[in-house]
C-alpha cells in the first residue's frame, strides 16, 4: 500500500538560485518535523540553512502520524514525494465509533474527501519514515546540519552591515570555553529560528524567563503492534487488510488507530486521563494483554503552550515556529 494520489497536478519548486550577495544565512535550531521543514522551504527559497541539532544522532522517536491533504500538498511541492512513497498508507476512510458496540457514529470518505482538491491525499505515516524522508531532501538541497550542539542563547548584534543579524550561543561555545575562533563565526546569521519543540529553551530566550509546558490533565498510551498477528485473527484482520482511520469514543477517553508502513504495523493510541508522577513526560507502560502483539507500550503526557502575541524579536533576526510558540495537541491530526 503506497501513496495512491494523482500528483501529475503538483509542480515540485525548483530551487532558486541566488549569488552570494543575495543569499541569508539561516540558523535553524532543533531538526524534528517543524525545524526540517523550515529549513526545505528557506533552502528552495535559495537562502543558506544550517540545522543545529542536540541530539547526537539523526532520529525521530514516535509511532504513527496522520498527514492532512493540505500538508500533502506542501510536502509534494518540496519534492518529498520520491522519499516518502515507499512508506505511506492511504486509509479509505475515518470513521467515529461507539467504544461499547465499535458501531459507526459516522463516517468519511478520504478519497471522495481528496478527489474534491485534485493533488492532495490523506496518508498515515510512521513518524520516523517522514522524519527521514525530511531529513533526506534537505540535505539533497544543500542544508547543512549539525547534530550534538545545545543551543542555550541567541544575541541580537545591532551593528551595522555585516555586523547585523544574530549568533547562536552554544553550549561548549567560545562563550563557556571550547571552541575555536573559525567555528564560533559559524554560528553568526541573518536569522535564527527556533524550532526546538514543545520544551522549547528558545522560547525562554525571546521571553527573557522560564516558561514551562502546561499540562493538560490527558495522557495517551503509544504502541505499535504486528498485523502478522493481527492478520492471523479474524476479528482483526480486515482492520489490516482494509485500512481506515478508527476513533473510538468513550467517557472523558477515545482511543484512535490505523495501518503503517503499508501495513506492516498497526499504530494505536489511546487517550485517557493523565495519572502519572509529577515531573514525568513519558513512562514504561503496564499493559500486560497487549504484550503478544507489540514489544512496548509507552505512556505519553500530552503538553501545551499558550499562543504568544508576537514570536519574533523586534530587529527581526530571530523566530520561533511550531510547538516552541503553539505546541498542537494529536486530536487535531496536525501535530
């Protein structure tokens, strides 16, 4: 099962090509979903990125994602289509269902949905597969990306001419000691944009203060299971071989699933309200009877942010996007 759109409607952006005097140079903080999709979008633009990534290695944790027709869009215009088809999944249908009787309290048609927007699809993706088919296409256009460096600041510089823009202070920077002269210049751009996630440490630089996630009392459980077994039992089965988006509707809980990786792998979550220790994010789950199908299940407390008024410095060399200024919640299938 792979992406079935129609695409012969879709251009793919070419790559603008500027000369050096005309080029920003981008430093984009965090490489998840958000910040690799930044730096596609400036790089076609024609405009120098930099990736500056914690972490120590390129990955994306997670499980399924569901991609909307206007997102489909946009990932098919940057050309993304060639690193992505091999792993979607098109669901025929989402359907809402009663969690005592699993009867159908409604229903949509995705591909009657799409066909209406000629180009666009609904997919279902494992998160790390879009992860890296991300990562890919901004690396084939150019971008440059760095992992193992924590970024802890952002200093304006209000000089005049090339002494304008913003630096990135670096943990291990010349800042803090460690770092040679040639590197620390590295760090100096037009624009940076923190795109670091819903723990955002660059959010906290442009306010000038500590501002933790809120919690929102709901916690989902996370687990992958196999449609070998799966296919083996006749009461789920045709939940494989005919894949559809589920929503099962309960008391203050619903539980959502559907296929991956063209049907290697069932994704489920359910949502329910949050009971762990305070200080936790995610912890080892305990439930025992869905053991024989998946190799872990993961609980998983849901965050948010209040919307900032303005999410942009005032001289305009610094940015935030996604989670870092508005973290969206999974009940919406945009985040």
């Amino acid at each position: 099962m792979t992406i079935s759109a129609d695409t012969s409607t879709v251009p793919v952006k070419e790559k603008i090509i500027r000369d050096e005097a005309n080029k920003l140079k981008v430093i984009i903080v965090g490489a998840g979903l958000g910040g690799l999709g930044a730096a596609i979008a400036i790089s076609l633009a024609g405009h120098s990125v930099t990736v500056l990534e914690s972490a120590h290695k390129i990955g994306e944790i997670g499980a399924g994602i569901q991609i909307l027709p206007p997102t489909s869009l946009i990932l098919q215009t940057w050309g993304l289509l060639p690193h992505l088809s091999a792993h979607s999944t098109s669901p025929s249908h989402v359907n809402m269902r009663s969690w005592q009787t699993g009867s159908i309290i409604s229903t949509m048609d995705c591909q009657a949905s799409a066909a209406r927007y000629p180009g666009t699809a609904y997919w279902d993706f494992h998160r790390a597969n879009l992860h890296r088919g991300m990562y890919d296409r901004a690396v084939e256009l150019g971008v440059r990306v760095r992992v193992g460096v924590k970024v802890v600041g952002v200093r304006i510089l209000e000089g005049e001419g090339e002494e304008r823009g913003a630096r990135v202070l670096v943990e291990g920077g010349r800042n803090g000691g460690g770092k040679r002269e040639e590197e620390e210049e590295d760090l100096k751009a037009d624009l940076v944009v923190g795109a670091d996630g819903v723990f955002s440490k660059m959010r906290e630089v442009m306010l000038g203060k500590e501002d933790p996630p809120h919690l929102t009392g709901d916690l989902a459980y996370r687990l992958l299971l196999s449609t070998k077994e799966m296919l083996a039992d006749d009461e789920l089965a045709d939940f494989v071989k005919n894949p559809q988006v589920n929503y099962w509707l309960g008391p203050k809980m619903h539980a959502v699933n559907y296929v991956l990786r063209g049907g290697d792998l069932f994704n489920m979550v359910l949502l329910v309200p949050d009971d762990m220790p305070a200080g936790a994010t995610t912890l080892e789950g305990n439930v025992m009877e869905m053991r024989a199908l998946c190799k872990s299940v993961h609980k998983w407390r849901l965050c948010t942010r209040p919307g900032l008024e303005k999410w942009s410095h005032a001289s305009g060399h610094f940015t935030l996007l996604g989670d870092a200024v508005h973290a969206t919640l999974p009940y919406l299938a945009s985040g």
